[in-house]
C-alpha cells in the first residue's frame, strides 16, 4: 500500500525529454523569422561602430553561428571579449554576408560567464600544439581539438553500428588485472598499501597480490569470447614506455575485438579473411560520407599543425585517404617474406638492416604503405620469433624452413601500424609450448585461467586491436597522438 | 609512382564484409529446409539410444538453438559433453518438441574443441553466484552472466543513442589524473618507478608527480563541457574502499554527462529540469520494450541467485520496474528536508538516527524508494555539509536557516542510489569559497585548472553520475554489483 504523500511535487516529463536546439540544430531546423535562444561562448568577435559581429560556438558544429548585435546592445557587447559566455535571444535571418547562409540577428543578450581578455590563453592568433598542451583543459576551445573531439564520437558511432551489425556483443574487460604483460617493465603497478616488509604481501597489496594496468584487454576479451563467441570493446590501455615519440601515450583507447570462426584447414584462410573484417570496418566507420564531408575533417585537414607539410602534400595525403576507404579495389595484402624482399629490392640505405626474422622498423614500415603500395597494407605472416605467445602458427611452406604466425599488421600511410591482429591458439599443448618457449609459466597464477580457456571447449578464434588515437590521427591528418585525445598522458607529463 | 607489385596477392572485399549468421540470425531469418552451418558450444546434451538432443549456445541468444544428432553421427556424439566446441551443419526444420519453434537436424559434426566432463567447472546443477566468481573466465558460459553481459551491451547501445539525439559528444577523460581525490584514502596510486629516496620525487614519479586512479570523471568532463557543451562518457573509475558490500566495486564503470544550461533565476528549476532529463534518460533506455520483452530479462529475473527473495517477491519487483519505466505519471521529486520529515514520521526503529543535517543511509533510501514511493524517487536539496564543493548552493529559503545545494540523488528499489548529480557552482568566487570551507586549496596544482574553466567564460551548467553495474543490477534484478560485471574486483579480490 502506498502512502499519500502531500509534499511530493510532480514535474511534467514527456517520455523524451529535450534539451533546447543547439547551433548546429538551429541552423539545419529553424525556419527564418523564427526567435530563438541560445547559450553558447564566443569564439571570436569585431566590433564596429554601430555593429558588432560575432562568431559563437556551443561545440555542436566547427563553424559555430555568426551573430550581429546592433547599437542598443552596445554597453553589453563592451563587455564580450573572445572567450565569454552569453546568452542569447533573437531571430534567425538570410546571410548578408559570405561565409555562410544564415546567421542570427540579436534582440538581446546576457553575459553568464565573463571572460578577461588580457589573461584568456585562447587566442585568436594561431597557437602551435606545443603551447596548447600546457593548457590541456581549456584548448578544446581550438577549432582543431574541438573537432578532433567529435571526430572521435563519431568514429566510435560508426564502430558501434558495425559491431552491432555483425552481432557482437560489446564487453568490458578490466583496467586492473593480475598479469605485468610478460615482465616487460611496460605495464604500470598499483602503489601497494603498506610499504610494511614485515607483513605478508597479502596484506601488503589492496589485492592481496600486485596489481597492474592492463597493456591489452586482449587475454581477457579471449574468456568472453569462449562464451559469447563475438565480442569487442573499446577501453583504456596503458603502457609505461619511458620512449616519447609522436605515436605514444601512456594511455590510449584501443578498439580489440575477438570472434570464433569455424575452423578451416589452412590458417592462412583465417588470416585472410580476418584482415578482410579489418579492412570492413575501417573502410565502413571512414567511408562514410557523412564523415568524409564533414566540417570536422575540413577543419582538421586544413589545420597547419605540422608547416613542415606543404599544403598541396596535406591535400594528397586527405585525397589518398579518401581513396583508399570508397575505392572499390580491396588493399594489398602481403607477407612478410615478400616485405622483406621488396625492401631488399629497393636498394635504399636503411638505418635499420632488412634480415628476415628482424622486425620492420618504422622507416620500412613507412615505406611499404607510403611508396610501394601508396595506401593501406596487411603485411602477414610474420617470424614466430617476432610475435607473442598467443598466436597460431602457419602450417610449414615448402621450400621455407622458418616458422611464421597467421597474423597481420595494418600499415596506413603517416601513421605506420594501425592494428595488429592474428588467429589465437586454440590448441593446449600447442599454446603451452609456445609459451614454454619465452620462458613463460603456463601453470602460474596468471596465465594458468588463459590456458584453463583451451581445456573445456576453446575453439578456433581470432581477433585484433587497432589504437583508437591512431585511427583519429590518420583519419583526421593529425600528426601527434597528443593531439588525437582530449587529456594526453605520456612520461613526465600529466596535466589535471 | 607506384611500384608494380608482382607478388601482393588481392582478396576479394565486399565494401561490407559479413560473417556467418549466428544461431540468432539463423533462428530468425533461415527458411526451414535450408542447409546452415554453425560454430557453437554445447550447453547441454542429452543421450538417447538412437538420437540425441543438444542446446547449442554461440552468444548470440539466450535461449539457443536445439540440435538433433541421429543415429548415424554415434560415434562423435559419444566425444561431446558440455562445453564442447562444435562445427555443425545441417538444415532447419520445424520443432516437435516442446519449448522451441525450430530446431536443427545435424547433417554432420566436428569437434573444434573437446570439454572433459569431470573436470568442467560449468555444471547442469544450480552453482551458486559465490563458486562462479572462483571461475570468472569462465562464468560467461551460464545462462545468467551471459545474459548480464548481453544486457550491459544494450543499455551502451540505448545510453549512446539517447546522447546522440539529444546532441551529446560521445568523450574520452583519463584515468590517470593528478587528484587523488580530495585526500580521502579512496583514490588508488600508481606505484612510483623508484623507491630510491635521494631522488627528487619527478625522478620517482613516471609523470613527475603522484599520479592516481580516477574516482570520477566529473572534473575533467567540465573542462570538456566548457567548449563542448554537452559532453558524456561512459567510462570505468576505481575506489579504494575497504569495505565489502554488495554494491561497490574496486573497479566500476560510470556514466557521466555534463552540459550547459540556460541561466535561471531559481536554481531550483536547474534541479528539476536535470531530473527530467535523467528519468528521460532512464525511461528512454531502460522502457524500450525490445529490451524489457527480451530473453536476457527472463532469464536474469528468472534466476534464483538470490534465494532469500520468494519467486513471488521477484515477480512483484520485476512488473515494478517495468511499470515505472513505461507509466505516464512521472517520478516523484522530493526534497531532502520532506524526506528527513517522512522518515521522522514513519515512527521506524532506525539503526542510523534520523535527524536534518546526516547523511541518508541505506536505510533510509530503502524505506523512501521501497516503501514510501514504491519506485524511483528523487532526492533533492541536500544540506551543504553533505555534498562536495563542486555544487552550486540554492537560495536562501524562507524559514529555513540551512544552506542546501541544488543536487539530487535518484533512489530505486533494492538498489538504493542510481545516479547522483548537480547543478555545478560556475562562479569562481563561490566555487573558493566552497574549497575553503572544506580545506582545499584552490590555487594548488591539483585543482587550479579546474577553477580556471570559471574564469574563462565559465557559465552555468549540470551534470550527473550513474554507476553503471548498479543500473545493470536494477534492470537485471541482480542483488550484487559483483554479477553486473564481467570480471569483478573488490578489496583483496582479483582473479585473472
């Protein structure tokens, strides 16, 4: 029975509450003539005489609204500076002037949020990425970051719809995990709680035993999968590399996906078909013409991050990635073996020596995407000695004694790998040789579930990861990873 | 130029490459007759002299897909057990049995991967939450965390389309921050790289200095909100709490949003109008008939993990929830003050006493959802002292000496609070204040940005929290957080 409640208050919610219209929804929907209002920030304005014109954002589209206040707002537009808060009510009407259709004209305004000129960081003049980063929570508010910022959300959009459409099932895998990635030194550690010697490490560690931030939800996308059979996720990563370069954070987003598949003779098969759902995904996520049109990408393409890029290079490069993801011939795909006779071939003067079973360094890697194939590439089947434990073997090839993996890496030009991926082994006795064979305790604490998997029922399967900051960069003709997340974290540097 | 390239080989690609149908595809779309092919495990099988029955499980459903082995396949039948991995072909055809309207006549069977019955954790009899979390990899494979999983997956996909209507930017903030949260012992910290103490703490830090594990992702959402606008993520936050309840976790996931507001007079209204979009919210994802006319719901209220509630009682919750997600009539707001009234009225022997200024406990928030309200309820207008410095305080109120914040909590039944949120105090002078009065220092690193976001422009805006595994746990009828998850993690708990 319920009470009868006097003081309860009821507020009106229809089943789909709204928010009110933003920009971007004002410009695709209200009618000329119509008043409207609306908050937003200002991202530039020129004041004259009996006018002033000004460009506001509400982060909902690149180009924001222009906006013209006339001579009776004048004692409050000389208090808006770049950077304050207003809002704003008036009507939207046809566009005098070039640059866009339609702009708003101002029957009032209200400064919610001041903003003092003198000190604001933001400023109109351009701003190289390196000043921005030391203003890490206020440089959304450059077109390039803020636009970088929901090209992400829509990548991660189109990434969804696929998944989705594939029947997936998308997970979450933990952060904290048992496993140091092998001893690497690469996986960060939780501070235990006592630094107390004389205890046991039980009572030492909020675990009972350490704990670390994973490098990979792989391992553990592999438990889910064994049930769920298709399974992603995309999730926080974190790798402890002192090493700082332009491809590196200390943490990233990184899309990994594992799926059964039903068992075929030859591995080479799985690979194939692997890199093909690879390749669909990124081809349907870019391809999109809603993305590829966007005013984000045009922002992005057309910011001069890295002047040591010409222009006309930058519009190449955004004409080469278009054409790689609508572009109705499939990507190359090679192994190994032949990577390493065409960089024999070429005749150029490595930095590092080209030897089958040496890894591709970025230098080839670089030149396999960007000169030999001039688009994306699936180099496969790589040395066994170069891959980690997980990975299938290849079935042996006549007149090659060396054993190589089915797995593939994704190079795409000015970015080098963009994923990386492989058929799991399924086979126990196999995987515990194989992880025998790097010195690895099949039957410790941390592996020995991993393992557990293959005894009841583990199946043919594959999977990849593909580094969401990566895909940003390449898509979005971004330089440097700091610049492909909101908040970068790399050694020695942590802002808020 | 491009190089010609006699030894890339092309695989064909379909501009939407498709894998095969999944037992759930095929039981919807595959016309009886039709030959089909599947990979799946066997949830369980059943031995007759002539025939056998298997359910087969590949993720995809709950209920799975009935195969019919005959006389002829004995001799493979006779290797598979539960768990085991099959690749089976065969045609479907109309069920006789009961239970299911279709069924598959398996033409042929291979075993991709053998289960050994003695050993199988995973067994037909009832296995109690407890003994699965000692096998959390693989725990997937019953009915209920398959389900829990399944479900997680559909609440993402309805939470990520009800931002996307209402014009949300889908964000990534870091795990890594530099807070540790106010000092109260609940933020993990990454272990220093030295513990050598004749270094200078930057030479022993990864970043430079201390770095923790977010326990929000609030802060660093505003600074997203600031350019944005109307920010959300859904992300996992961590707290070091000792104590062991049902519901907390070490680990979490969190879905956090933040948006610009239009300036109100009365805060109040700010409140209200942040209700109503969370009920939205919840309505919008959680009524969505497809989700509560779902197999995953049967199954999860189904299950009989808790055996103190009564089939009837979980009945009765279940058609609770259901009409408080679907009915016309809104939740009901109250105040904190009307709640510390109603709860002095109820004349209930208390174990926390009840009394205007202490924080609500479990109890209390049980009474108000359960038994007062019998479903969602609102919470709002906290007093100060019980809320962080971040919220905006309302005006003073006439006859009340107490200062209150516009805030609420949202209780539901046998989950107590689901979310939590606020309109946020933009007015740096205020936001000081506030700090000072909880003795933290504004002008420090750890916070300084923050109050920089009100000095540039900084306006009126709200946000809220829900933690995620709580809302699974209310949809799924779920008593403990620790079957909402994956792979939980608790204080001195973490396997895999």
């Amino acid at each position: 029975m319920r009470v009868f409640l006097p003081r309860l208050r009821h507020y009106s919610t229809s089943t789909r509450f709204r928010l009110p219209p933003t920009i971007h929804e004002v410009l695709q929907t209200t009618p000329v003539g119509q008043p409207v209002s609306l908050t937003a920030w200002v991202k530039s304005i020129r004041k004259q005489k009996r006018i002033a014109f000004g460009v506001l954002s509400d982060g909902s589209s690149a180009a924001g609204l222009q906006a013209v206040f006339h001579d009776d707002l004048r004692e409050r537009v000389n208090e808006i500076s770049n950077g304050t808060s207003l809002h704003v009510t008036g009507k939207i009407v046809e566009s005098l002037g070039a640059g866009q259709s339609r702009e708003l004209h101002v029957d009032d305004v209200q400064i919610i949020g001041a903003c003092d000129p003198e000190l604001y960081p933001i400023q109109k003049k351009a701003m190289n990425a390196e000043y921005l980063r030391d203003y890490t929570h206020l440089r959304a508010r450059t077109d390039a970051i803020a636009a970088m910022a929901r090209l992400r959300g829509r990548l991660m959009q189109g990434m969804n719809q696929y998944f989705a459409d594939q029947s997936f099932t998308y997970t979450h895998t933990p952060v904290l995990t048992s496993g140091d990635a092998e001893g690497g030194g690469e996986a960060f550690r939780l501070a235990p709680i006592s630094q107390d010697p004389t205890l046991p490490e039980r009572d030492r560690e909020f675990f009972s035993h350490p704990a670390y931030l994973t490098v990979s939800h792989q391992l553990h996308l592999e438990a889910l999968c064994s049930a769920l059979n298709r399974v992603y996720t995309l999730s926080p990563c974190f790798r402890a590399e002192r090493g700082v370069t332009r491809r590196h954070l200390a943490e990233f987003w990184m899309l990994e996906a594992e799926w059964g598949v039903p068992p075929v003779p030859d591995p080479h098969k799985q690979t194939a078909a692997l890199c093909d759902f690879v390749e669909g995904l990124v081809r349907g996520v870019v391809g999109d013409s809603a993305l590829l049109g966007s005013e984000d990408m045009d922002v992005l393409w057309r910011h001069r991050e890295n002047d040591s890029v010409s222009v006309a290079d930058r519009e190449k490069r955004r004409d080469a990635l278009v054409d790689a993801v609508t572009r109705e011939a499939p990507w190359p795909h090679m192994t190994y073996s032949d990577a390493i006779r065409q960089l024999l071939q070429a005749n150029r003067d490595w930095e590092f020596p080209v030897r089958w079973g040496n890894a591709l360094q970025s230098e080839h890697e670089k030149w396999l995407c960007e000169e030999l194939v001039g688009g994306p590439v699936f180099v496969t089947d790589y040395p066994a000695n170069l891959k980690p434990f997980y990975m299938r073997a290849n079935l042996p090839v006549e007149g090659e004694s060396e054993l190589t993996m089915g797995c593939f890496d994704l190079l795409v030009p000015h970015v080098g790998e963009l994923a990386g991926g492989s058929v799991r082994e399924e086979r126990l006795e196999l995987l515990k040789a194989a992880m025998a064979s790097k010195g690895m305790d099949a039957d410790g604490e941390q592996y020995a579930w991993y393992c557990a998997l293959r005894e009841f029922g583990g199946a043919p399967h594959v999977g990849f990861g593909m580094g969401f900051e990566r895909l940003v960069g390449w898509v979005g003709g971004v330089d440097n990873v700091r610049e492909c997340i909101p908040m970068p974290r790399w050694a020695g540097r942590m802002l808020m």
